[in-house]
C-alpha cells in the first residue's frame, strides 16, 4: 500500500501543477506576449496586464543596439477619456513605456507602436487592458496561494483514496475542507481587502467569480466531510467534491474582478 499512496500523491501534485500553469496562463492577469521581427531577429515581449499602484507600470521591450524607437497611447478604461500619446525612452538596453498608476482596481487600456527608419507598427492589434492593485502583503499572499494550492492536492488525493475505497477518506477530506477555509474564506477575502478594498466580491454582493467559485468548492466539500462523518464508507460525496473543485480550478483566476468606476470614483465588486 506504501507505494500505491506515494504514487497516487504523486499523481496529485503533477495533476495541481498542471492546473496551477493553465489556471495562470489563461487569467486576464497574466502578461500578454507579442512577437516582434525586426533586423532580421524576433523579439519576445510581455505586456503586463496587472501591476501594484505603489509605482508606475512599466512596459520594456529589448533594444539592445538602440535602433527602434516607439510611441504609445492610453487612456482610461471604460471613461470617454481620448487617448494620449507619449514618447518611449531608453533605458539600458530596453525601450520603455511608463504608465502612471492607478486607484485600486483601475484599469488603463494602452497599445505600443515601433518605428525604424522604413517600418512603423502596433505591437498587437488590440489595446492592452492593465488593471492596478493595492500591494498585498506578503505574509497575507504567500499563506493563501500555498493553503489554495494544497487543497487542490489534497482535494484530488480524497479522491483517489475514495475510488480505491482506503481507510483515510474521511480524514483527507476533512484536511481538505480546512485548507479551503483557511486559505479561501479567511486568507482569500483579506487578501481582496488589501488588494481592492473589499473584503468579498463574489456571489451575492458581486459577479467576482474568484469568490463564488472558492465558495462554491468549500460547500461541496463541507458536505462531503459532514457525509463522511456519519458514512465513513461514502465514496459518492468525496469524489464528487474533488471533480467540483478540478471543474473550479479550470476556471481563469480573476474573472470579472472588481473595477474602478472613474466616472463614480467607486469601485464596481465584480466587473
């Protein structure tokens, strides 16, 4: 049995990393990337979408011979505020874009234009939406993504303990339901707080689907360790709850969060 449970924890944590890269990659915070060819070279570059509004946000885009030169626009998202051009500037060896901060949950809309002596062009063809966020601690954020992670582990080893119907279900699923509290409805709302200045977005107050998805996989598994309590043989409720926490966690973190109302001076819970 030793090696069984060490494979099937194994299996959960490449299953948790997994989800981890898809869930990152697939948010509206996550940096867009462009592809630039310019002297017969590509470029990679990352556009932010997500900053701390203690600085401004930067934009850099690999120069090292300094022979580009570029402008760039933005303005206000969702305001009638027309767009303002400004110059890059060298830095190193890197063309800069500076954009200036903004309220908690506000959110700037920018596009990046380069130039060289023959060639002109947008670096995408859409604006970049960046939102801003008040500077969460770290002691706050680093509890909360370790206690969110290991639930998801500890979630899918429930699981698999229940289909091979194993004598520590009940007990996995309780350690479960802990780490969903603790790093979901404790950790998780202070760090909204910090972050935006609220506390909860979700369902019923907001449409921030971070908090209703974390609530919803807490209900779930809160019923199968109460089930578990009075049947340690369930194995319906146990396996049910880890696939709701997997179709949860397959949801992009952050959408529809919180956003500034620059016409208001409020922020919007869930937009």
């Amino acid at each position: 049995m030793n090696w069984k449970s060490t494979l099937l924890w194994v299996v959960s944590f490449v299953l948790m990393l997994t989800i981890a890269v898809f869930q990152r990659t697939t948010g509206p915070t996550y940096p867009q990337k462009a592809a630039i060819f310019m002297n017969g070279k590509t470029i990679q570059v990352k556009l932010p979408t997500s900053a701390d509004n203690d600085k401004d946000a930067i934009v850099s885009i690999p120069d090292t011979g300094r022979t580009m030169r570029g402008y760039y626009f933005f303005r206000k998202f969702n305001s009638a505020e027309h767009w303002t051009r400004y110059q890059m500037h060298h830095e190193n060896d890197a063309l800069i874009a500076e954009l200036p901060a903004q309220p908690a949950a506000g959110k700037l809309e920018y596009r990046i234009f380069l130039k060289t002596d023959s060639h002109e062009f947008s670096i995408t063809d859409d604006p970049i939406v960046i939102r801003f966020k008040n500077p969460v601690p770290e002691y706050i954020l680093i509890p909360h993504i370790l206690f969110m992670f290991l639930a998801m582990v500890f979630s899918m080893r429930t699981g698999f303990e229940a289909l091979i119907q194993g004598k520590k279900t009940r007990r996995l699923a309780g350690i479960t339901t802990l780490l969903l509290f603790l790093g979901g409805l404790i950790l998780g709302p202070l760090v909204q707080y910090f972050a935006f200045g609220d506390f909860w977005t979700g369902w019923p107050i907001g449409k921030d689907l971070t908090d209703t998805k974390t609530m919803i996989s807490f209900i779930f598994w809160g019923i199968a360790w109460l089930k578990l309590r009075k049947n340690p043989e369930n194995r319906f409720w146990p396996v049910f709850a880890s696939i709701i926490l997997l179709m949860v966690y397959l949801i992009p973190h952050s959408l529809f969060g919180s956003e500034f109302d620059y016409s208001s001076g409020q922020v919007k819970t869930g937009k």
